[in-house]
C-alpha cells in the first residue's frame, strides 16, 4: 500500500514528556515531506497552539485543531467550524459548578475557566497552561457562568478535570442525556472533552483527506491515548506509540517506540524509507492523482 498522508497527534507522540520537539523528530518530518508524502496534525489542542508547531515543522496542509471542531491553514479562513451554542455552553457551565472539577472553555480567540478546585493543584495548572502559546488570552475566574451572563461564549471544546473518577462518569452520565448537541469524549478517567455534535478528531482527519483526494486507506496515523483508536482503527496504517496504553497498543497496526525515545523518527525512517517518492509513483502511474 501507498501512504501519502502523515497525521499525527501532538502531545505524547510528536512531542517528548518535558512538552519538547526533539530535533530528530523535526528531521523525520522533513524527510517524509521530500518524498511529497503530505504531513498534518491531529490535536485536541487550541488551533493557535498547534499552528504553532505546525510552523516549525514546516506544515503548510489544514491541521485538525479542538478534537476536529476547527480545521484550517489559516485562522482567519478555517475550512471547518463548529460550535457549541452560547446557552448550551452556559448550561453546561452551570452543571459543572455543582462538582469538585475545573473546567475551561476554548474557542479560536481565547478561554476561560474556573479557579482551581482541586487538591492536586500543581497537576492541573501544569495542564492547563502547558498548551496555550504566550499569545493565546486565558482567563481564569471565580465563577465562570456569571461571567459567561456578561460576556457569552460559543466554545469549540470545553474540557473538564474531576478529581474523583465516580463523578466524571456520573457528569458523563447525565451530559449524554441532558444534551443532543454534544459530543462526549472520556480522554482518561479524570478528563472530559466536550465538543459540538457530530465533531471528532477522526471526522477532521477524513475532511483533510477529502480535500486532498486522499483515501483513508492511503493514511498513516500516530497517537498514543484513549481518543486516538477511533483513527488509528480507520486508516491504512495506525501506530501506536510505545508510551500508549495496552488498549491503544492492542488496536494498532504497528507500535513504535516511546515518544521519549523518538518513536515518530524510528517509525517515519523504518517505514517510509521502503516507498518511493510520491512524484516518482506518478510518473510510473501507479497513483493516478
């Protein structure tokens, strides 16, 4: 089979445990992109924050950004948007006031969320600011629904942290039967993602390769969580890193090594050194497009 997009997520698999882009892994990118195999990111993370590593590897296609709910090269001329609606958000916002939890919602511009709540503070700050470039504005108040009162938002992504596993599953619970214009994503078993309905990280990667006349089966996929299987289960090749747990392990087609120990590279160098480049493939019209 001929691969002719590399889709990748971002934390935990292109970047190291320390939040770094190791320069091998920079190299191995560029190597895939001389052969014309066409490179993009999968992210739950905020579309200015993965813009910006797609920057310094060079990645000029659409990048999935917000779990699929905003794909675009440009953040002024997204090819994809969607939304979850001010008094849906404010609603959700106010359910999630009632649990031990922080939250924040995300759209394009900027996020807002709730002062700590939990014990495991340090943890949480970390997430919560690990993410977001200097330039993305985040806010952080008392109560976020009196603010949301004054100043409505129509998040992309709302994501929450429990500190208690029970209480995730009970919100899921009663989300799934408060609200049809949501998708629910249980990333572990203290973090929630909630995205507009219809919206995953697996339907953005389809849209990129719709756009490029590309199949699902002509796609090469890395992750490393929970959420990635959907993908690494739908393309030609899915690859799990060997910092994934055993499940993601268990669905994938190939498992590399640890993103600490530069698995993207092991992985791009093993296999797409055996695939002639893509223009070479023309010539011979073994792909046609």
């Amino acid at each position: 089979m001929i691969f002719r997009l590399l889709a990748l997520n971002i934390d935990g698999t292109l970047l190291q445990s320390n939040g770094r882009l190791h320069r091998s892994t920079k190299e191995a990118i560029h190597y895939v992109q001389q052969k014309g195999v066409d490179v993009t990111l999968v992210t739950s993370r905020s579309y200015p924050s993965a813009n910006k590593l797609a920057k310094a590897l060079k990645i000029n296609l659409p990048i999935v950004s917000n779990r699929g709910a905003f794909i675009a090269n440009t953040l002024e001329e997204p090819i994809f948007e969607k939304k979850i609606d001010a008094d849906v958000a404010f609603e959700i916002v106010r359910f999630l006031e009632g649990f031990q939890c922080q939250f924040r919602l995300n759209n394009e511009e900027y996020s807002i969320g709730n002062r700590s709540k939990l014990t495991n503070n340090l943890m949480t700050k970390t997430i919560f600011s690990s993410a977001d470039p200097a330039f993305y504005s985040h806010q952080f108040v008392d109560i976020v629904s009196e603010a949301l009162t004054d100043t409505p938002m129509n998040p992309s992504k709302i994501e929450v942290y429990f500190e208690d596993a029970e209480d995730l599953d009970d919100a899921f619970k009663a989300l799934n039967g408060m609200f049809s214009e949501i998708n629910l994503v249980k990333v572990n078993k203290l973090k929630l993602d909630i995205v507009p309905e219809g919206v995953s990280k697996l339907n953005g990667l389809l849209r990129v390769g719709e756009q490029l006349g590309i199949t699902s089966k002509e796609i090469v996929y890395i992750g490393d969580d929970f959420d990635d299987i959907a993908l690494i289960d739908a393309v030609g090749l899915g690859v799990a890193m060997g910092n994934s747990s055993f499940e993601v392990k268990k669905a994938a087609d190939w498992v590399t090594r640890s993103n600490n120990q530069h698995g993207v590279t092991y992985m791009v160098k093993e296999h797409f050194r055996k695939q002639p480049p893509i223009e070479f493939l023309r010539k011979m019209n073994i792909i046609k497009n």
